[in-house]
C-alpha cells in the first residue's frame, strides 16, 4: 500500500477534522446536540480522507461512497433540524 499524496485529499483531511474538534468543543460547552452530530459527519468524511490518502479510493469506492453519503445525509439532517425548530 503506498500513500497517495494528493493535496486536495491532505487539505480536505485537515479541514474535516478542524470542523470535527471545533463542533465537539461547541457540544463539550453548550451541549450543543446539532455541533456534535455535524462534527460526527465531519469526522466521518476524514474517514474517507484518510482512505483515499492511504492509497484505497480505487479498491474501496463503493465504500467511501457509502461514507460521504452517510456524512452528507447527517449533516442535511442537522441542518433539517436546525431550520425547523419549533
């Protein structure tokens, strides 16, 4: 297995998992449930980073497919949840 080094995939990875420690800490202060389910969902998506950077996007894409699809529909949810407080 060898790395593939693509920076869009390194950026991405990085990004996810600042979205991920910033909306646990918006859950650990104001037990914000919508924080931590968005920062679940970008924790997901590093997940798929982390396998497409380790050289795996081709022999699992229907796995990591699954992944951001599941990632995506969590953070719809959220934001679902968020437009329609009552």
């Amino acid at each position: 297995m060898s790395l593939a080094v693509d920076p869009i995939n390194i950026i991405n990875l990085i990004l996810c998992l600042t979205i991920l420690i910033l909306g646990y800490s918006g859950y650990k202060k104001d037990k914000n449930e919508l924080a931590a389910l968005i920062a679940t969902a970008f924790g997901i998506f590093a997940i798929a980073h982390i396998l497409a950077i380790q050289g795996l996007e081709t022999l699992l894409q229907e796995t990591i497919i699954t992944i951001r699809l599941f990632a995506y529909a969590l953070v719809a949810f959220s934001l679902y949840r968020i437009t329609h407080k009552h």
